[in-house]
C-alpha cells in the first residue's frame, strides 16, 4: 500500500478558519501572544485537539498541548510536533499555524487509519513564539526547554505594559503543568521558509540542517529637545539624527559584508515626537543575526563600538537593553536524513539548508533531537499580509511530517 496521506481539504480549510481568526477593524491579521485575539485562536485550536479526540493540557506558561496516547504506547517519551499560532502585527496566515495545523492532522490521519505508534504522540502551539509583545521570542518553547525559569518568564512586562501572566490567567491560559512535563523523544516542526531560497530554485522541500544566531537589543539615545527652526546645527544634541545614524550603519555593514549578517531596526520611537521639536530621545530596536556565532559577536562588538562613537559626535547619552541572544542551533543529523528520504519516496526534491528565522524547534533542540522541515514561500515574503504558500506545497510538506513521523514512531525508531 503506498504510504496514507493526510485529508488535504481539512489541513487547508483549518489553516483558513484560523487564518481568519484575530482580524483587528482595518482587517489586518494582529493576533499578538496572550491577547484576547489569540485567546480566541488558542479556543479554536484546542476544539479541535477535542474534536480529534486528543487529551489537553495546558503548562503554566500557557503552552497548548494535544496528546495521543494510544493502547500500547505506554507512557515513553513522546513524539512532539508543534509550533506557534501567536502572530506579528499584519501577519500571514501560515507563520507558525502551518506547523501546528499539519502536526494535528498528522496525528489525526494516522489515528483514523488505525496505526499503533510505539509511543505516544503530541501537537503542540507554543506561548509568544514572534515576541512582538514580550520578549524575547520563542519564549513557550525556551521556558519548556528550561532555558528561563518559568516564573522570570510569566514576570515579563510587554511593550503595553502588561505582565504576561496576568494576561494568560486573564484568557484562562494560565495551565497547571510544569513546562517540560512531558521530554520529548523527538520534536519536528513543520514550516513555511519565510525567505526566497526554495522558490528561487524550484525545489519543494527543505530539510533544515541548522538555524542561525539572534540578538536583540532595545537601544535608548537621549539628548535635548530644543526648537527646530532656532536651534543651529552646531547646538544639537539630536537623539533623532544619532538613531538615524546607527540605522544607516547597521544597514551599510551588513550590505558590504560578504557573509549573511543581517540587521533590522523594526521599531522606533521619537519623543516629544512633534514636526518641530528636535527629539529629546531616541529608543529603537536592533535584531542582528548570523549562522555563525563569532561573526554575531563581532556585530554586536562593532555596533557597541558605533554607539560609543555616536555618542562622543553627537554629545548624546546612549544605553542598552539587552532583550535576546540564542546561538546557532544545529539540528539532528538523523531526523534531516529522514526528511530528505520522505521527500525522495514522494518524488520531491529536497535541499538542506539553514534557518534564516527563529523557531520553537531552536528550543526544543536544547532537550531532544530536533529538526524542521521547510516549504516555499512565494516571493519569499513572510510577516506581511503577502505571505503566501501555495496549497500543492503546504500539502506536501504536510505529507512528508507524515511519512517522517511514521518512521520515528515506529517502533525503535
Ligand atoms: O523572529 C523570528 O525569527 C521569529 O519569527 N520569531
Ligand atoms: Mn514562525
Ligand atoms: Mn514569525
């Protein structure tokens, strides 16, 4: 019999429905961690872990979990899919939902079709993977892993000034599970690239071999409001101009490196913020990151010596948050294997290749063998209301989580 495949019209119509769950008044995707627009993305999640006939379970930091525990499976350590149904602001519909979606109808293909997995098996949708309103990101996944102590984690005030625990005991997410209750045999996360590599070489499948390093930065630059149109040049103590050149920095480091550095200001704010004020203060973003874990120091060196030199030029005052760092992250040789060879039985081309973003997988890598599977984005946009796969791809990709997790649930395996 050749291999079953996954109910392609109930993986697609799923990725809709929640697609179109959290749309704010102008009709943008905005379904930020902890908020009511996820909690009404987590509901739906969690109906159909129900409906699948799944057992629920909630960690205390709001980690949604459905858990297949078949006759004969006996309580071993599971076989872990997952990812995230948290968004960005104006975001796509696949970011993350893919990876959960295909993770359940995975379980519920093979449970339909009668198969007896030699372990119990788990979908999981982890808390504030985009760390848009709490930092840092993959927060769920780095808490389950151990990496952050769970009650520093549910402390950590968000750019609106809310605490993340209040706010997952306010949408009733607030479960009673430890984080890490249940250690993973295997973990495998199933995702859209986000980038332009696979559609720019016509290749369905990426069977992701690693993920590069992160580092997130909030920078604040002070110096004195003053009037714009009385004030000369020479007199300013501009936040505003020396933000402008860091931004302009970054970028003109990044493009004349010839390694794949790159660097993003995605956030910034200018107070008094008026048209005819010089501003006061500067406070933006950095996110830098690199494959490689020396050359993202020598990023972050290089821009901690800008700063210092901006702040001598331009007599301003400059200080540094720290809000992430996660080094690169080497997946399971063994699981890419099994990627490529899923992707070769179904007549799929395959390409191993690095994760230019960061993914729950990154964490779960840190207590179990861990890899990820990748599927074309169109353009290479994600993170936008653009982002799109096309549904041949997602019901692919969706295919070969299928056929990989058959061989490690297999027994001794
Ligand atoms: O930032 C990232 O790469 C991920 O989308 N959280
Ligand atoms: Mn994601
Ligand atoms: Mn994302």
């Amino acid at each position: 019999m050749s291999n079953p495949s996954i109910d392609a019209a109930r993986l697609l119509g799923r990725i809709g429905m929640l697609g179109a769950i959290g749309r704010d008044a102008e009709g943008r995707l905005v379904r930020l961690a902890a908020s009511d627009a996820e909690k009404l993305g987590r509901d739906q999640f969690v109906s159909w872990l129900e409906d699948a006939g799944l057992e629920v379970a909630v960690d205390r930091i709001g980690n949604v979990f459905g858990i297949w525990k078949p006759e004969g499976a006996g309580d071993t350590q599971p076989l872990m899919l997952g990812s995230h149904i948290d968004t960005v602001i104006n975001a796509g519909i696949y970011d993350g939902c893919y990876g959960v979606l295909s993770g359940l109808e995975v379980i519920e293909t093979l449970k339909g079709d009668g198969f007896a997995p030699s372990r119990p098996m788990v979908v999981a949708a982890f808390t504030n993977e985009e760390g848009v309103r709490y930092a840092p990101d993959m927060l769920g996944s780095l808490v389950y892993a151990g990496g952050l102590d769970v009650d520093a984690a549910l402390a950590i005030v968000g750019t609106d000034g809310t605490v993340l625990g209040d706010e997952l005991r306010r949408i009733g997410y607030a479960g009673p599970h430890e984080p890490g209750f249940m250690r993973p045999h295997a973990y495998l996360e199933l995702h859209i690239e986000q980038g332009p590599v696979l559609e720019r070489e016509g290749i369905p499948v990426g069977a992701v071999q690693n993920l590069q390093g992160i580092s997130w930065q909030k920078v604040t630059i002070e110096g004195d409001a003053n009037h714009a149109g009385t004030t000369p040049i020479s007199m300013r103590r501009d936040a505003g101009y020396a933000a402008a050149r860091v931004i302009a920095f970054l970028r003109e480091r990044a493009k004349v490196s010839n390694t794949p550095t790159v660097a993003t200001v995605g956030c910034i704010g200018f107070e008094p913020n008026a048209i005819n004020v010089i501003p006061s203060r500067a406070t933006f973003t950095v996110d830098l990151r690199d494959p490689d874990d020396d050359r993202l120091k020598e990023e972050e060196a290089a821009l901690t010596a800008f700063l210092e030199k901006i702040g001598a030029e331009e007599q301003v005052d400059v200080s540094v948050e720290r809000l992430a760092r996660f080094a690169p992250v080497t997946f399971d040789h063994r699981i890419v294997e099994l990627v490529e060879k899923a992707a070769r039985d179904r007549g799929l081309v395959c390409k191993r290749m690095t994760s230019g973003a960061g993914h729950d997988a990154q964490m779960l890598a840190r207590i179990a063998p861990a890899a990820m599977i990748f599927v074309p984005s169109v353009g290479g946009i994600s993170h936008a209301p653009k982002e799109y796969t096309a549904d041949e791809d997602l019901v692919a990709g969706a295919n070969i989580l299928l056929d990989v997790v058959r061989q490690l649930a297999t027994k001794d395996s």
